[in-house]
C-alpha cells in the first residue's frame, strides 16, 4: 500500500476518460474544501489480507487528517505510485470498507469516480503536515 495524503483547502475533480467499463459512469465533478485528499495505491500483496490493510488505512488517514484539523477525508485511486498493482475490484472493495469505516468514525468520507482518469485541482497549504506520504 501507498497512501499520499494532501490536506486541500480546495480539490476538484471532473471525469475525462473511463478505464475501467464495469463501475459506475459519472458525468458530472465536485469540488471539496477543507479535506484531506488520499492519493491511494493498492499493492498485489494488500490483496493477501484486506483486513489489515483495511486497519492500516484507516489508522492512517485518522491520524493525517486529525494533524490537519479536519473530519474530511477524500479516497482517490491513484495507481502511479508502485510497479505491483492490485486488482481493481479487490482495490474498490477496499475502498468501499475504508469509507464505511470512516463514516462509523463520524468522518465525512467520499471517493472520487473509480475507473476514471480526471482532471484534478489541488489547492494546498504549504505546510509540513499538509502532505505525508506511507507506505505499509
């Protein structure tokens, strides 16, 4: 797994290009403020205990997002930052549970599209704790 996580004042999406044929069609973007963007790569060897990688995640962004003062968290595949790459159901599955358990928090979670290359607006501080990045 590797997790780039960016605290946005402002990050906005809109759908260009669907990869991946059997998730969800978007037509439409968003645009969030005040939350913490997970740029998140799911690695071949996550896929042998979801559970854990499920943990680590969580346990992660909690505490990223707790650093930033926010409550807002945002879930973006991003698979450009490892050779080995998961599987996109297993990676969406993930993604599915991180935001449930998240919400359970009392953490407002969204993902952007899955399947999609987006054109992306990131607006962030230039502070240290802004932008971390972990690889379990």
């Amino acid at each position: 797994m590797k997790l780039l996580m960016i605290y946005c004042d402002k990050f906005a999406f809109s759908p260009t290009t669907r990869t991946l044929e059997e998730f969800e069609e978007v037509t439409e973007g968003n645009v969030f403020e005040s939350a913490l963007v997970a740029f998140i790569h799911a690695e071949e060897k996550d896929m042998e205990d979801i559970k854990g990688t499920e943990t680590k995640m969580v346990k992660n962004l909690k505490w990223a997002a707790k650093k930033n003062n926010t409550r807002y968290v945002i879930l973006h595949s991003f698979a450009h930052l490892s050779e080995s790459k998961a599987n996109p159901h297993f990676t969406k599955e993930l993604f599915d549970r991180v935001e449930a358990r998240m919400k359970n928090a009392d953490y407002k979670c969204d993902q952007t599209p899955f399947g999609y290359f987006l054109d992306l607006q990131v607006q962030a501080p230039g502070v240290s704790q802004a932008r971390i990045f972990k690889s379990f």
